[in-house]
C-alpha cells in the first residue's frame, strides 16, 4: 500500500501540470478551476453525509475558507492562468520552489524558527536555478513574449507561495474535523472563489463556449477524479503513515514526471539552458527537504569549494 500510494502521488500529482495545460487550450482558467473544485468537494461532502460524518460548525467552515482561499484561489489558480501561456513542465519546476517559500514564511511568522545553513543554500540555488530557466526560455524572443514569460513565471512562484502560506496556516490553526470533511469544505469554499475571480475577469461572458474541446473536457474530468480525490487521498495516507521528510520527496519528483509527460503528448521542448535551470531548481529543493545528516556533507563540500574560489 505504502509502494501504491507513493506512485500515486508521483504520477498523479507530476500529471496534473500536464492536464491543467490541457484544459486552458480552450477552457477560461478561473472558470475550469472552479468547476473542477465545486463538483469535487461536493460530491465528496455528500460521500461522507452518506456515511454519517458529523458536519462542520461555522468555525470550522471559515478555517476551511481561509485554507482554500490561499491553497485553491490563490495557489491553484495562478498555475492555471499561468499554464495558458507556459508549457507544463517549466511551470512544474517553478512550482518546485514551494518548499523554499515553507522555510522563508515558518521564518517570518511569529517565534518561527532561523533556517539553517543548508536552507539558505538551498534558496539561493532555487532562485539562481528559476533565474536560468526563464532567461534561457526568453532567449530568442523579444518584447512582449519576452515579458509574458517573465509575468507567468512570477505569478506560478507566487502561487508557491500562496501554497505554502495555506499548508503553514493549516498547520499552526489545527482543526479538530475529519480531514476529509475539511478537504471538502476547502475545495467547496476554494471553488467559490475562483467562481467569484472567473466572474469578475468576465470569463463567462467572452469565452467562446463552441469551442471547447473534448480534449479539455476530458483532462478536467482527470483533475476532479484523480487529481482532486485519488492523489489528494494518496497524499493523506502517506501523511499518517510515513516521515514527513519522506512525503516530501514528491516536490522533486513531479518536476520530472510533469517534464517527461510534457515532452512525450504535447511535445514541449527544453532547451539545454533550461535543462541546467531546472538541475540548480530541483538540487535547492533536494538540499532543502533532505535530513541534515545527508545533506550537510553536501552544503560544506560547496562551501569549501566557494572558500577555494575566493581565495
């Protein structure tokens, strides 16, 4: 189970990027977020009635509101904007700088703990590794493509962050419900929000509705089914019963998952230069969540090897 679980979390969580860049071919992406939010938690919400789970109180339906505002609105909803204009597999390796924003905000919330040594060298490499990768995508295009590239590159790194501050917010305002009954509620009050944002861009009214493809409908489907209940299920298990720093693992793999996907069915391409970008990415992320004992070896032979540089 543990060897399912953890497949499916790599290979159903690094397959959403893919699905998500599929679905805003010819689908609003605020509009296609929230359809995807509300029918999933809803038909969740109504499994668990059916089973007798004791409902929510109104406490904790605005703890549910808050998380799916920063976790849905916020961090789901960028990536689904941003994935109209870039491929699926950068914008996975720019989501893989989320656990840089987790050490930077533990940091600044109140009493939070000074990263170590091996965190800062961790988002230093990140940030220097997301630098690479835009720059090397933008080489070659001028003007507005290349300041297009720059504007979604920013909005998926602060859908990270968006991400990061809901699972902190989560973590240090516990709620004594179901983790189910809150997973629906927050995809519940999640999508309504993103209902809100689509109406107000106006997507209702100027998406032309004849040309939404089978193809978007179909990976929306895939969102809410193995997205939405399958690999968030996956993802909770785990969470009971294994290491953190083991769960972990998946903000480096799906990376490479949702790069691979992206290349074999939509035929995206990597330049060289975005290749190197995405190695400096996901080696900050690996020196972040990997165990001191492992990774400080690694942090002190770069710090030598920095000294020798300067000497």
């Amino acid at each position: 189970m543990i060897v399912a679980t953890f497949a499916a979390v790599y290979a159903v969580w690094g397959s959403t990027y893919l699905a998500i860049r599929v679905v805003v071919e010819s689908m609003p992406p605020f509009l296609a977020g929230a359809v995807r939010f509300i029918v999933a938690g809803v038909a969740l919400l109504a499994v668990l009635k059916m089973r007798g789970v004791p409902s929510l109180t109104g406490q904790q339906w605005k703890h549910a509101a808050v998380t799916g505002a920063l976790l849905l609105v916020g961090g789901n909803g960028l990536v689904m904007w941003a994935e109209k204009t870039v491929p699926s597999g950068l914008t996975a390796l720019l989501i893989a700088l989320t656990p840089v924003w987790f050490a930077l905000l533990d940091w600044a919330r109140p009493g939070g703990l000074r990263p170590r040594i091996k965190t800062v060298a961790g988002i230093v490499a990140g940030f220097v590794g997301v630098i690479m990768l835009v720059t090397a995508r933008g080489a070659g295009t001028q003007g507005a493509q290349s300041a297009g590239d720059w504007l979604s590159a920013v909005a998926i790194i602060v859908a990270g962050a968006f991400w990061a501050s809901g699972s902190l917010y989560s973590k240090y305002n516990p709620n004594a419900a179901s983790p189910w009954m809150n997973s629906a509620a927050q995809m519940i009050c999640g999508g309504a929000g993103l209902l809100v944002l689509s109406l107000l861009f106006g997507e209702p009214f100027t998406t032309r509705w004849a040309g939404v493809t089978q193809r978007s409908l179909a990976a929306l489907g895939y969102l809410i089914v193995f997205g939405s209940w399958i690999g968030f299920s996956a993802y909770i298990y785990l969470l009971k019963h294994c290491q953190p720093s083991a769960v972990s693992t998946y903000a480096y793999v799906n990376p490479v998952i949702a790069v691979f996907l992206g290349w074999l069915i939509l035929g995206e391409t990597l330049s060289v230069g975005m290749l190197w970008g995405a190695a400096v990415v996901v080696a900050g992320v690996v020196i972040i969540t990997l165990p001191e004992t492992v990774s400080a070896p690694v942090v002190g032979a770069a710090r030598r090897q920095l000294a020798r540089l300067l000497a």
